[in-house]
C-alpha cells in the first residue's frame, strides 16, 4: 500500500495519546506522516478499554469511554483505520473475556467483535488494521473475571483473543507483542525504549512506526 496522501485514523490508549512521549508530535503515528507523507490523526485516550467496564467505574471517567463508544467522533474518510489497544483490558479492566460467541460489550471478546462491526460499517472501503499489545512488564500476573472466580489468563490470552477475533472478519493483525523487538523485562531494552515499562518513549514510538509503516506496505 502506497500512503502517500493517505487519511489513516488512529483509535488507542495511552500509547496513541502520547504517554511516555516527549511531546505527542513523538507519537508513532506522527512519526508515520513524517515518514510516507500520510495524513494521519490520533484519537487515544489514557486507560481506555476495548471492553466496557463491567463492575466498578474508573476513578477517572475518561478511561471509561471504550473504544466503541469513540467510533463515531472519528473522521469518516479514512482509508486506512489503525486500532491499537488491550493492555488496559489486561491491566485494570473487570471485564469477563467471553468466548467466540460473545457480542456484548461487556466482555472482550463481545466488545472485540462489536468494535471491528462497527469500523466495518463506517469505513466499507478503507483498510482496517489491528495492532496488539506491546509486551510490559507485569504481563504474567493474570486477572480474575468480576463474574466468577475463574482466571482470565495472562497479557498472551488477549494477544490471542485480538489475533483470533480479527481473523473472523480477514481484518490484518500487526502482532507487536511477538515482533516489535520491545520487551521491559530485558533491562537494555527498558532503558532505551519503555522506561517504565509500559509506554515507550520516542525510540520505540519510532520503532513501532517503522514495524506499521512496514506491514501496511506489505498489503
């Protein structure tokens, strides 16, 4: 794909917002525009979800507003759409993961399947993307569903959960957790690109830049 001219939307957490940045013109997704000459424009919001969540609200109100309530504030002449989220899910969501079978956004895999039909039906035309969870460093404490005692699982559950959910509707998945080279637990690693373990700094928007302007020349 040749994006030069491009409009790519960017719907994200904290990451696409611009934590862990120096400023947001540091963002990955302005590094793409610098970069191939796109038209791009970033709709993150810190500690927002994919799933709604189900018990207990966010002490701040913001990180409530999940990804599928934002779908409508986005531009609608996108050619390429960019959706990258899930840690949060993993990281503070209450939200029970659900099963294929799920469409309630009350569960990740309901609120997975209802976001990536609701992209489908405003953009019919453009290019829609996934891009997973980056490794952080916390990621093997695995969460508990609000509904039953039952484990949900670990970060890798919902990398999977991503990966299967957007095969359903052929959407490409950009796996940043098993490609982008960004692992906090490798302290070299964590110096130069996420110091705090969980949001990089402009070294890794930059390297998750150069790993999406890559996959989108591949389709």
């Amino acid at each position: 794909m040749e994006l030069k001219g491009k409009k790519i939307v960017f719907l994200g957490d904290s990451i696409t917002e611009g934590n862990g940045a120096s400023s947001v013109e540091h963002t990955y997704w302005n590094e793409v525009a610098r970069r191939t000459g796109a038209e791009c424009y970033g709709y993150g919001i810190s500690g927002t979800r994919i799933a709604i969540q189900h018990q207990v609200p966010s002490p701040n109100p913001r990180f409530d507003l999940y990804f599928g309530s934002r779908v409508e504030e986005m531009r609608p002449d996108a050619d390429v759409v960019v959706v990258f989220g899930g840690t949060n899910d993993f990281g503070h969501g209450d939200a029970p993961l659900g099963d294929m079978e799920s469409r309630e956004e009350e569960t990740f895999y309901g609120a997975l399947h209802m976001l990536l039909t609701k992209l489908i039906n405003k953009y019919p035309e453009a290019q829609i993307v996934v891009m997973t969870p980056l490794h952080r460093l916390n990621e093997d404490d695995a969460r508990f569903s609000s509904r039953s005692i039952r484990r949900v699982g670990k970060l890798e559950l919902y990398v999977n959960v991503i990966q299967q959910v957007a095969a359903f509707y052929g959407v490409p998945v950009l796996d940043l957790y098993r490609t982008s080279g960004l692992q906090p637990r490798v302290p070299v690693l964590k110096e130069k690109y996420m110091p705090d373990g969980l949001h990089p700094n402009d070294a890794g928007h930059i390297r998750i830049a150069e790993k999406l302007i890559g996959f989108l020349g591949t389709l």
